[in-house]
C-alpha cells in the first residue's frame, strides 16, 4: 500500500507512520470510562476486575489533561456503553476546548436516545462508530441480549446521525453470524453510513470469506469495507500478523488506550486481558518507549494472533521508514 490514507481510518496516514515517536503528538488515544453496558452481546466478555468500573469525571478529565499536554489530536471515549456514563457531555464539551483536538469519537450500541447523541453532536463529537450486528429486528434484539425493540432503535439512530456527521458501522462476526455478513453489509449501506467496518470476534478470528462476492457498486463506496474486502479476497485475516510483518509496534509511540488508571499497548491488548505497560502519570510516554524497544509482537500470543491488518500495515510502514 502506498498510502496509509487508502484505507479510510482518518487516523492513519504515512506522514504519522514514518515519523511517530515519544515526542511527537499524541495522534490517537482511546479512554473507557465504564465497563456499564445496558446491552449483552453474546462477543462481549467484559474488563479485567482490575481495571472495571466507571471513571469520575475529574478521573476523565485528568487523562485528557494528560494527553493534551502531549498535543492530542483524535481521541474515543468507549465502554462498556458511554452514553450510560453520565458526565460524557461535560467530558466532550470539555476535550473540545483544546486547541489540537481535530475529532472526537464516541463507540455506541446506538441504543441512547438521539436527542443524546444530538447533544454529543453539538459539543463536539464528530464520529460516531454504532455497532450493527444483524440485519433484522428478531435478530439484532437476540444479538443485544434479548433486548426487545433495540434493533428498531439503533437502525433509527444510525440513519438519522449518518446525515448529520461521520457515522461508521461495525459489525463484529461470530460463528453465528458469519452467514449473515453479506445481508448486513447490504442493510447498513442501505441506511447512509459513511463507512462499514468487518472484524472477526476474537473468539472466531476466521477470514471472513463470505464477502468475497459482495457487489463492486457496494464495496467501491466505503474505503473501509473495500480495504477489508480486499485483503479477504487475497486471502488475508482480519486478525493476526503474518511472518513477514514487523515485530514492533511503532503505533505504541504516539497511541494510547487507558483503562482505569493503566495505559495499554492498544485497545484490543487491552480488552484482550493483556498486561498494562504501565499507570496513569506523567511518565507515559517514557513507558511506551520502553515496551517498543524491548516488545517483540512476534513472541506475544496476542499481538501474534490479534493484531488488525491496519495496525500491522501502518506498523510495518513505521519500520521501513527507520529502514
């Protein structure tokens, strides 16, 4: 790939790759503030007990200070659900006040309701990623935990949102399912989504083959989904770096996902149950530095199973550039 900007993620662009260090800005950084979640997702396995609970918001606000002291430039704010955490207005409102931030993203379920995310809106949040996995209404209620009505509501939001701002879909596949990825493929393209993102479940983590027919006039519309598609079509998982990718991580340098008061390699190490490289505090960047130098993702069970192509394309980016 020539550009990184090819595949769609705002985030990710060569300049970044080629140049990211200790001391360059924080380009993205991803916080939890709650493991609360009004949804059961039969995929969802939850936090580690040491890092679950909600945040105060001044525990919030202290991590965007933190960031911000590093020039933060994008940054999400996940869970659990968020929209259930009750200070996420103040806390948009209040990341929107530095100057370098360019977006901020809010992970849904898209079950709140759209006054809600019309004021998110308003305060500053400029992406919203709604998890979409089903494509019928007894379906997605099941998908949410037998959740009556959810599907109708979520559907609801991602149509109206999607004509106000970046709205992208995720759909995560199971075993369940996979068979029905094409259908919603289909549906969310229906809705007026910006882009559709694929990803295997860790617990399935399989090439999602069942794409590789999706009509062009569909795939060609979303840099995401085609990037996906592609690199299915050419056999390539969602997950997992394969032996000619690099073994560091430069994403680590100006990336950071937070839990509790530990920072983590990435979000996925994070939800993975991996180990944090270190707490909250000044020293952050420091830390991650270090676990660059010495990590080596090839020997780490999940960085060796779990990595996603995108991390693993920028990574190897990042290397050649040293190169």
């Amino acid at each position: 790939m020539k550009d990184l900007k090819e595949i769609g993620f705002y985030t990710l662009n060569n300049k970044r790759a080629e140049s990211s260090n200790a001391s360059t800005p924080l380009y993205r950084c991803e916080l939890i503030l709650t493991d609360a979640c009004n949804f059961k997702c039969p995929y969802c396995r939850g936090l580690k007990s040491n890092i679950a609970g909600s945040l105060t918001l001044e525990e919030a606000k202290s991590v965007v200070d933190a960031w911000a002291k590093e020039g933060l430039v994008n940054v999400r704010f996940s869970g659990g659900e968020p929209t259930t955490w009750k200070g996420l207005l103040e806390l948009v409102r209040y990341t929107n006040s530095f100057s370098s931030v360019e977006h901020i993203a809010v992970s849904t379920n898209g079950s709140a309701s759209y006054d809600t995310y019309l004021d998110l809106t308003y305060a500053g949040v400029n992406d919203f990623s709604i998890s979409l996995d089903a494509c019928c209404a007894s379906f997605g209620d099941k998908m949410a935990g037998n959740v009556k009505g959810a599907w109708e509501k979520v559907v609801s939001n991602i149509e109206k949102l999607s004509k106000l701002t970046y709205v992208t879909v995720g759909v995560v596949v199971t075993e369940e399912t996979i068979s029905q990825l094409p259908e919603i493929i289909k549906y969310a393209d229906s809705l007026g989504v910006s882009d559709i993102r694929i990803i295997s479940a860790a617990q399935f983590n399989k090439v999602l083959d069942v794409v590789k027919d999706l009509p062009d006039e569909i795939v060609n519309k979303y840099p995401i989904l085609k990037y996906r598609v592609n690199n299915i079509r050419n056999g390539r998982n969602v997950r997992g770096l394969d032996e000619l990718s690099s073994n560091k991580c430069g994403l680590v340098l100006d990336d950071m996902a937070v839990a509790g008061n530990r920072h983590f390699p990435c979000i996925i190490y994070m939800r993975e149950g991996g180990k944090e490289i270190g707490k909250v505090g000044p020293n952050m960047r420091k830390e991650r530095e270090g676990w660059y130098n010495n990590h080596n993702t090839f020997e780490d069970p999940i960085c060796k199973k779990n990595c996603l192509d995108v991390c693993e394309d920028h990574n190897n980016k990042h290397e050649r550039s040293k190169l």
